[in-house]
C-alpha cells in the first residue's frame, strides 16, 4: 500500500483540489509544477481505485440483498 493510500478518500481529495488549485493559478519552478502534476496524478489513480472498489462492494452487497427479496411465484 502507498503512502497515498493510507490517507482516507476525503483527504486525497482534498490534497488533488489544492494541487489543482496550485497548477492553475501559481507560477511554479519546473520542478515544482512537475513534482506536484505527479502527486496529482498518483491521487487521481487513488482515489479512482477507492471508487471502483466501493462501487463493487455496493453492487455486490445489493445484489445479495435484492436476492432475498426476489419474488416466488405462486403455487
């Protein structure tokens, strides 16, 4: 696991904001602007990954759920 990833999904969010927020507006050194479109890069695939993986669990959880309340026909 990555340093990225042992911070919780808010606060990768919110770190990928504020590096936004950077790029666009400040005048950076070279390698300022290139180290933090990488770490903005690194959270983005984070953060794409936590989505992914709650979508799943959702999905699978509902539909285990709705499986139970299917409806048997009448006899």
């Amino acid at each position: 696991m990555s340093d990225v990833e042992k911070i919780s999904f808010e606060a990768q969010l919110k770190r990928l904001q504020d590096i936004v927020a950077r790029l666009e507006t400040a005048e950076l050194p070279l390698e300022e602007g290139v180290a933090l479109y990488k770490e903005g890069l690194e959270l983005a695939a984070a953060c794409r990954k936590q989505l992914l993986t709650a979508r799943n669990d959702i999905k699978v959880f509902s539909e285990g759920v709705l499986s139970d309340f299917e409806l048997q026909p009448e006899e």
